[in-house]
C-alpha cells in the first residue's frame, strides 16, 4: 500500500504540466538520437545537461531518463530500416530486423520492436518500483569499505564486457580514475593537476569530456568513411505482428524483460550486453535456430525487449545507491549532483516527490513511446532520408553549444575538443571510451570511499575482507579479472564482448 | 615488410610514460599515511598499477605472438586529411567565437563546412546555415535562456 501511495504522490508531480512537457520532450529527442546514427544517447544527454540547469530537478531528471529509455526504442528503427544501428543496443536487430524488412516484412519488425520494448519498459518500471524500497533499506547498511569494492566491481565488470583488449581497458579505467582527481582535494583542499589554471580547479567536466569522447569522436571517425548511406525503401504498413509473430515472440518477450532488468541492475551492465544475451539466448532455445540471422521475428523481439528492461534496471544501482552502473547513469549521477541532489538510499524519504515522480514519468513516458513508434513511423523513416553529410555540421554544433553552455566558458570547448581528437585517437588504437567515462565519474566517490575506509580501521586494508559484502564484490572482481587468462572463459568474453554505451 | 615502431609498442610506451607521470605528480602531492592517506595517495598508486598494465602491454606488443590488430605503423591507418581540417575549422570557431559573437561564427563555420566537407551548393549551404543558426539561437537562447557570446568586437567590450 505504501508503494502505491507513494506513486499516487509520483503521479501527481509527473502528471504536472511542465513535467510532462519535459517528458515528452525526452522521449522524442530521445526516439529522434536513437533514429540517426551517429548521435548515441550519452551524447544527446550531455548536450541537453546544461538546459536543465534552468528548470526544476523533477523536469530535468525526467527529460533526461527519456532520452535514455526513449533512444532504446529509436535504435530499433534505422536497424531493421537501414540495416545500421541507431545506437550501441541495438546491433543485434540489424540481424534479423534488416531480413525481415528485405523480406517485406517491416511493419511487423517495427511492431513487435516497440510492443515488446513497452512491455519491457513498463515491467522494469514496475520492478523498479518494488525492488528500489528494498535495496535501499539494505543499502543503509553500506559503508565505505562496501561502496569502494562495489565501485570496484561495477568498474571490473564494465573492463570485463569490453571490447578487445582488458588490459586496455583496466588503463583507460585508472586514466579516468585520475582525471577524476583534478582539482580541489576534497579533504585536504590541495590543489592536483590544476597547472595554476582557475578552470580546472573544480575539476575537469564530465559533459565536454563525455561529448568529447562520444560525440566530437563519433562524428571525425565518420569523416574518415563515405559520409552516403544506402535507406532500404520498405513497406512499413501493417505494423501490427501477425498471429504467428506473437506465438513465437511471447517467449523472447518474457525471458527478455527478466535478462534485461536483471542485467540492468548489475553493475557495469546494461541495455548493450542484455540485448545480445537475449539473442543468444534465445537461439539457443529456439526449435529452428538456422533461421536466426534470416528474418526470425524471436531476433528483433528478445534483444529489443531486454535492453529496454535493462534501461529501466539501470536506475536502481544510480538512486538506490548513488552508484552509476553505467555511463548514461553516470550522466544522470552528474544531473542530479548539479541540482544539489544526492541519490542514494536516503533519496526516497529525503526526496519522495523526486524519486517517484521520476518513476511515473516513466510509465507516462512508455506510453507517449508507443506512440511516437508505431503510428508516427512514418515520420522517422522520412528523418533517415535526411543525409549525414547535411546532419553532421548540425550534430557539430550542437555539441559546440553542448559543451559551451555547461558553464559558459570556452575553456570547455577547447577541453571538449581535446578529448574529441583523443576519442578518435583511442578508438583507432583499440582503447574504449566507456571505462574511462565511468572511471572518471567514481573516481572521486572512489578515492572518498577508500580514504574513509582507511581512517575508520586505522589503516588496515583488512576492513575490505573483513566485511562480507565488499568481500563477495572483490572475489567476483578478482574472478573476473583472472578469468580472461583461462581459454574457455576467454571464449566466452569475446562472444559476449561489445561496446557499452 | 614490418613497420619498425608498432601502433600497440607505441601507445603502451605513451600510456607507461604517462602513468609514471601520474605517480610522479601524486608522489608530489603527499601519500600520507595507511591511517590517513595523503591528496596523492591514490593517484600514486592508480599510476602505479597504470605503469604495471602498460609495461605487460608494451612487451605484449614486441612478443612475436603479438596481437595483428595492432602490428600496423603508428600513423600508417589515419587519413588526416578531413580530420585535422574539421578540428581546426572547429578550433578556429572557439577562437572566433568571443569576438565575433555566436551568431556570426556558427553561420561561417556552417557555410564553410556544408561547402567544403562534402561539398554542397551554395543555395544548400547558405540557406541550410542560415536556418541551422537561426533555430539554434531561437532554441536555445530564445526558448531555454542560455548565454552564447554576443562578440566582444560587436558589442565594444
């Protein structure tokens, strides 16, 4: 009964107007970065940042939720269209979805792409509803020798999910672990790294380095390519599954919501992983797996289905126990820091308007999605004929304004920049931007956690096995760690190994 | 025949320089003690285990059974060409951009990227410019209240 006072109370903040302007405007943006490549959520999020510095918390935490959980369902259009991805979560429909378009059967793909992403959406709503009272009730419990070796863990499981090399990604981890230290030590108030440069002596910005990284270096490494893409002209009526489509994708719906929302929830998890999980999952127990990759309906239904959950999920580790799981969460961590509020277990009862407003929004959210994504279709397959060669000066400078508007200094222009020639750099050298992103964003949370840890045992490292929680965090860490030098689990890695973000 | 200097030997090299730097300067700052550890104690120690992954990486990349991804020269794969111009074009914008004002920076930098990137019409790229920055600044100072630079040049400051 409590929970269902408490989102009458979400309700009635969600359903005011501004918000639900917001709301709105979340979703679409959201839909709209997830139908043209070459802007991921983690970009359009930091370009929008700024813009909610002028409005309420609730408004601006709900725009920016949209555009995450709104981009899953965008992503699915330019796959099954366009055989591209509209972002990182949805590689795998390109799979199935592009076949059944080529087989004259888009409208059904669309379909069940954005059915099965409501359902999902919805339920992990509703499971975050009920799973966020508890896990922050137990996650009062957490210490700082907890919060460091889980930080720990959700750092490990992000290396471990990498692409290539995890060596690499253990570098790009402590690099971001140290450019999160620039600044003014929040202990001592020593300056580090700061050069004598005022700008950098609150640190560097987490919204020019993410638009830097994930932006600017998208749109180079697409200069280097022939900027034409090819749009399959298919017939998009019909978009209602047939008989047959709901047989077999009830299944892939159902075991999707579950793997989804629960991979959501783990830390370094996310809607990228969770979607490929689902189809191998479900190939794996499909009764005709030769018909995966040719057009089978249970491909585009289970991946499109789990990372939608997993989105959903992601928000339970960020406000029950202010621990960003990913870096789209880590952008949201950045929001609610900038609105002077600090998600954790003491959000709900500090914040209740807050915490459950965000919830319902994302009920009325999935709906407005449902939509936008099945009878304005029509309207998104017009946007993929826009061509990159118009869309990338305009991607550009929204960016520019993105990172300008932070704080209105061209120090984070240049800064953006920076780490724009250095995004593309890394990605021709095989070194991912998301641990680095993460790193950055915990780094200091991090370093805190481990100082107070220290103080509080009189420096006895024993404090982190001591304690049962942050031991079962370092041995999955260590696990995972050793695991890649084992040839089978190394297999696995490989098989499972994509780019968040 | 085999690139003298590998992509993968050189960045391990670069990554192991720099987290020796990064030990150095949280060296600097103060380690403190285990009981209260000091403003560089950490990053002393995150550049430590950097210096550690770089170097197995770095004789990782000499090893005969060396990654392939990473055998190429370190320059050989870039095509600097439209990059190098783009950033340029672009870092030219944000020296321009206090003096001149938004309005007139972004409409140049639109023209001359539609115009020269992959090269438009002029109908395309002065109308598309002209549009794109008229909606930006109707968007986002207008309607959300940011604060673009209006040009110091133009307004006498």
């Amino acid at each position: 009964m409590e929970v269902l006072s408490s989102l009458w109370l979400g309700f009635s903040v969600a359903m005011q107007p501004t918000n639900l302007m917001f709301c709105f405007a979340g979703v679409f943006i959201g839909t709209l970065i997830g139908v043209l490549p070459g802007i991921g959520p983690v970009a359009a999020m930091s370009l929008l940042l700024p813009i909610t510095f002028n409005i309420t918390p609730e408004a601006g935490i709900i725009m920016l939720a949209g555009i995450y959980y709104g981009s899953m369902y965008g992503g699915s259009t330019t796959s099954i269209l366009v055989n591209i991805p509209g972002e990182a979560a949805s590689v795998i429909t390109c799979l199935d979805g592009y076949q059944m378009a080529r087989q004259g059967r888009a409208g059904p793909a669309l379909g069940m792409a954005a059915i099965g992403s409501f359902i999902a959406g919805t339920a992990a709503v509703v499971g975050l509803m009920f799973l966020a009272p508890t896990m922050s009730a137990f996650a009062v419990k957490f210490g700082p020798a907890e919060y460091f070796s889980l930080m720990v863990l959700g750092l490990t499981i992000l290396v471990w999910l990498s692409q290539g090399s995890v060596i690499k990604a253990l570098v790009m981890a402590c690099l971001g672990v140290v450019l999160g230290l620039v600044g003014i030590d929040s202990i001592t108030a020593a300056p580090r790294m700061t050069y004598g440069q005022l700008q950098l002596l609150d640190g560097l910005g987490l919204v020019p380095i993410v638009m830097g990284l994930f932006g600017i270096a998208e749109i180079l490494a697409n200069l280097e390519q022939k900027l034409d893409r090819h749009i399959f002209e298919a017939n998009v009526k019909g978009l209602m599954p047939t008989k047959e489509d709901w047989k077999r994708s009830t299944g892939p719906i159902a075991r999707g919501t579950v793997l989804g929302f629960l991979l959501g929830i783990l830390p370094g998890g996310g809607a990228v992983i969770s979607s490929f999980l689902s189809y191998a999952l479900e190939k794996k127990l499909s009764k005709h797996p030769e018909q995966f990759g040719k057009g089978a309906i249970e491909g585009v239904a289970g991946p499109e289905t789990a990372n939608n959950a997993a989105a959903g999920g992601g928000f339970i580790p960020l406000l029950t126990l202010g621990i960003p799981p990913n870096v789209v969460m880590a952008l949201l961590l950045g929001a609610f820091i900038v609105h002077g509020v600090q998600p954790g277990p003491l959000l709900m009862v500090q914040k209740p308007d807050l915490f459950w407003g965000v919830v319902a929004s994302m009920y009325i959210g999935n709906v407005m999605l449902l939509v936008l994504n099945m009878p304005l279709i029509g309207m998104w397959v017009q946007l993929l004929k826009v061509p990159y060669k118009i869309l990338f000066p305009m991607i550009l400078l929204f960016c520019l304004i993105g990172a300008y508007s932070v704080s209105n200094q061209i120090f984070d222009v240049y800064l953006m920049l920076g780490f724009g020639v250095l995004g593309w750099l890394m990605k021709k050298y095989g070194y991912e931007p998301a641990p680095l992103v993460l790193a950055f964003v915990l780094g200091p949370m991090l370093e805190n956690n481990l100082r107070k840890a220290l103080i509080l045992s009189r420096g006895e490292f024993g404090i982190f096995l001591e304690r049962p929680i942050s031991l079962v965090c370092l041995i999955a860490a260590a696990l995972l760690l050793i695991s890649p030098l084992l040839p089978s689990f190394a297999a696995k890695r490989k098989e499972m190994a994509t780019e968040e973000g | 025949m085999a690139p003298r200097l590998r992509a993968d030997t050189f960045t391990a090299a670069l990554m192991l320089a720099l987290a020796i730097y990064i030990a150095y300067e949280g060296h600097d700052l103060g380690l403190g003690r285990a009981s209260d550890p000091g403003s560089g104690y950490i990053q002393f120690w995150t550049g430590i285990i950097m210096a550690g992954l770089s170097a197995i990486l770095l004789v990782q990349s000499v090893l005969p059974s060396a990654d392939k991804s990473g055998i190429g020269a370190p320059f050989a794969d870039i095509r600097w060409g439209k990059v190098l111009y783009v950033t340029a074009l672009l870092v030219a914008y944000t020296v321009a951009l206090e003096y001149l004002g938004f309005i007139i920076t972004t409409f140049i930098l639109l023209v001359v990227l539609f115009k020269t990137v992959e090269p438009q019409g002029w109908g395309v790229s002065l109308i598309g410019s002209a549009l794109t920055t008229g909606v930006a600044w109707l968007v986002f100072v207008y309607w959300l209240g940011q604060q673009l630079p209006s040009g110091s040049l133009l307004s006498g400051d």
